[in-house]
C-alpha cells in the first residue's frame, strides 16, 4: 500500500476520505494548511482557520493518524489572492476555486506532502480519476466528474496537468453526499454535522467590495439602463463570423439612461443581481456591461433581457488547457463537448473550433452571462477533457 497525504480541512469530506484511505490500507498522514489570515471583508459568524484546525485535528485523533501543519498564505496570496485583486481590476471576473486547486492545493501542497514522503496526496473533492494505458504503453490520467451529480466538483479542477492527476486521489468520487455524512456519523467523526465551507476558497464567506476594498479604491460610477430594444441586439453578424459573433456588446456613456449610481465598476460582474441598490422594479436588475476605465456599469431589467445572452465565447490560445492531452485539437480542428461555464451550471451542447489564435466555444444555444475571467470547461461524458479562460 501507498503512504498518502491527506489535506485534512476540518470538513465532512476530507475527514471520510481519510478514513476510506485507511480501510484501504494505506498509511495515511493529515496536513492542514493555513493559507489565509485576514479577516478583513469576512462576514460575522464564518469560521475563521482556527476553527477549522481544531476539527481537522478531532478527526486525526479518532482515525489515530498523525497531523502535521504548514502556513502557505504566502503563496496562497502572491498565486491566488493578488491574481483576484488584478483580475477584478481589469474588469474581469476570475474564479479563485480553481486558482486555488492548480496553484496551491495540487502544486504548492503538493510539494509539501512529498517532503513528508508522500507517494500521493488526496483530497476530498467529488470527482474521480482514471488510468488509461495507451497503445505506446503510456499512461493518460482521465479526470471523471463525480457519482453524485449534485457535489460534482471535476470543474473545480479544470486546469490540473497530468503531472497533477498522477498523484492525486479522490477517495470520496464514488458517494454520494449522503453516504459520506452516514459513515462520517457511524465512524463518530467529529465533523459528521458540521456544516460545508461556502464563499471564496480559504478565505470563506466575505461582503466582495468590502474585500476587494484592500486593494481597490472605489469610485463613484453611473448606472446606466439598457432596453431590450437597444439597436445593437439587431446587429447582422453573417455566416460563420465567430469573432464578430463572440464580441461581447459594445455600449457607450451615450447609450442607455442614467438610473443610479455606483462605487466601481471593477466591483460588479456580468449577470449580476444583487448589490445594486436600485429597486421600484417589476423584474430584477442585472449587470450587462461593465467598463472600469469609463467607471460605467450598464444594467438590463429581467432575466431574459437580450444583452445577457451569447450564443459564442472565445478563449485566447496560450489560455487553453488540456487535461486530457490525447485529446488535444490543432488550428482547423473542431469537436463536439458538453460545456458548462460556471460552477453547477447545467452541461450545454456546444462545439469548440480551434484557430490560430485560440479556441471559439459555439453553443447551440445562446448562453446567459458570458463572463471574461471565468473558466469554460469542455466534457465527453463524464470525463474532463480541457477547460481555459473566457476571454470574451
């Protein structure tokens, strides 16, 4: 058997996979990380580390395994906190989670568990992996979503290499939820009931300007409404025109009547509903444009508002990243995947066509609140075949 190292985090689910680790045989070993201390932004009432420290190391005692703790909030803001802060700055809209698990989780901790001469690490997400050996008698490590199509977290590790996968274990891939709270309970873990972490990864629950505010200065703005008969919704863009058809609406300071007011632009995301502070509405206001040069957020009234659908998002080519490399297109190829473009969203026919300068994402259907910065991730199945940065 394999001496594993399992990143304990004081959560239901990484305290089960280390006991299925030990079931197994294993010789396991628990690593807690602290990779956060600021509170500033953190909402009341969120469990700070400590908290979560003092549970990792309940469920080390029960399952007799030793726990060793390391502070990687260096790195933890230099890769992913400080790429937050210039993401949002430009306008764009990143996602932490996914930083967190290529950066830190499976790069920086991962170097840690080999110090402690781990043969794996494991993790507590819900995805599973698997071994495929090639005719040339390599292998390929295929990133599959988990069995429970509710906790499926495969898109929280988009961007890992095969480097990564060959040493990652995914012990909890093949439960469900449930399952995972009943043997956490009959296994007397102390996290059995405890509630799932939410909010930013390591960071938690956090009020987002307020957070943002360490390193952002606010500014006071214009809202500016948009109808759904703005002239731009008209426009022709002819045939297989992807680049026109992947531009993302262009509105101006001229366009669109004033309705209120803001304080920063790089402080709102596309799609964005809450935060506004303008009511009277019959339906909800929603982000369509922002624009942090001009300080000007654009908003349109109702779900179905037409500037929040796109029916093709674009990803520059050095952003592309395939998981699976077998799998890889060159410039001129195209395939069809299922693609999602946000956590939990529901898998959405598309074809990706690979140029020159990137990949275009064509959906069958025109999709709601294409956000730069976000990650798209493209399936077969069940398997994670590659992902990248929306562009535009």
């Amino acid at each position: 058997m394999a001496r594993v190292v399992i990143g304990l985090s004081g959560g239901v689910d990484s305290s089960v996979a280390a006991w299925l680790l030990k079931q197994q045989g294993h010789e396991v070993v628990g690593l807690f990380m602290i990779n956060w201390h600021d509170t500033t932004g953190t909402l009341e009432g969120d469990c700070p580390w400590h908290d979560d420290r003092v549970f990792a190391e309940l469920v080390a005692r029960r399952l007799d395994i030793p726990l060793h703790v390391v502070d990687l909030s260096e790195h933890y803001r230099s890769r992913v906190v400080d790429y937050m802060f210039a993401e949002y700055a430009r306008g764009r809209t990143p996602n932490p989670d996914v930083l967190c698990n290529r950066e830190i989780k499976f790069d920086v901790f991962l170097r840690e568990a080999l110090r402690l001469g781990a043969d794996y690490v494991a993790t507590g997400h819900y995805c599973r992996k698997e071994e495929r050996r090639m005719p040339d008698g390599s292998v390929v490590y295929r990133l599959l979503a988990g069995s429970d199509p509710n906790k499926d977290q495969s898109y929280f590790l988009c961007q890992l290499s095969q480097e990564q996968l060959r040493r990652a274990l995914f012990p909890v891939g093949d439960l469900l939820k449930p399952e995972v709270r009943r043997i956490a309970a009959e296994q007397q873990l102390a996290t059995a009931r405890r509630k799932d972490s939410q909010g930013i990864c390591f960071v938690g629950k956090v009020d987002l300007p307020r957070f943002l505010q360490q390193k952002l200065a606010a500014r006071r703005g214009n809202v500016h409404e948009i109808l759904p008969s703005w002239r731009g919704y008209g426009r022709a863009v002819t045939g297989e025109d992807l680049a026109a058809m992947a531009e993302p609406y262009r509105y101006t300071v001229r366009d669109g009547k004033k309705i209120g007011e803001h304080d920063g632009a790089h402080f709102y995301t596309i799609g964005q509903r809450k935060g506004l502070g303008i009511g009277g509405r019959k339906e909800s206001l929603f982000v369509l444009a922002t624009d942090v040069e001009q300080n000007v957020i654009w908003v349109g009234e109702g779900d179905d508002h037409p500037g929040l659908y796109r029916r093709v998002l674009f990803i520059r080519r050095e952003e592309v990243h395939w998981v699976n490399p077998v799998r890889r297109i060159e410039a001129g190829g195209s395939a069809r995947f299922a693609v999602r473009i946000r956590y939990r969203q529901p898998l959405q026919g598309a074809e990706l066509r690979m140029c020159d300068a990137g990949a275009y994402v064509v959906f069958d259907t025109p999709q709601r609140g294409i956000t730069p910065g976000q990650f798209a991730a493209w399936y077969d199945g069940d398997e994670l075949v590659g992902s990248g940065v929306i562009d535009r």
